[in-house]
C-alpha cells in the first residue's frame, strides 16, 4: 500500500500524465507531418501563402513523429 501511495502523488502522477498522453501527441505530429507531405506535392503555392517556406516545409516533413515541432507559429 505505502509504494502505492508514493507512485501516485507528487511528481509521478505528472509523470503518468505524460507518459499516457504521449501516443496522441505521436499521432498528431505523424498527421500534421503527413499533411504538410500532401501540401508540399500538390499544393506548394499555399504553404508560401501562409508564410511557410518551402525549405521549412521539407525540413518538418522529414522528421520522425517522436521528435518536436520545428515549425512555430508567427
């Protein structure tokens, strides 16, 4: 009971938080990655609309979906 008690307060509660909620975040970078690919083969005019250059876009695409975003929001 008492090593229980300890692995679900404080800091490795935050920790269990993190660790469950990490597929979706997988997920959404392999999406959102996924995407830019199709923009960048079929519509690369857009992206230089809303001010993502094409180098930028290449760049983002090519990563893995554990690593972070590269892109940020202007």
């Amino acid at each position: 009971m008492r090593a229980y008690a300890q692995f679900v307060s404080g800091d490795d509660h935050l920790r269990l938080g993190a660790i469950f909620s990490l597929p979706a975040t997988w997920r959404q970078r392999a999406r959102f990655r996924a995407e830019l690919r199709a923009d960048i083969r079929d519509r690369p005019d857009f992206l230089h609309d809303i001010g993502i250059g094409l180098y930028e876009a290449h760049a983002e695409a090519s990563r893995f979906f554990w690593e972070p975003w590269l892109l940020k929001r202007r």
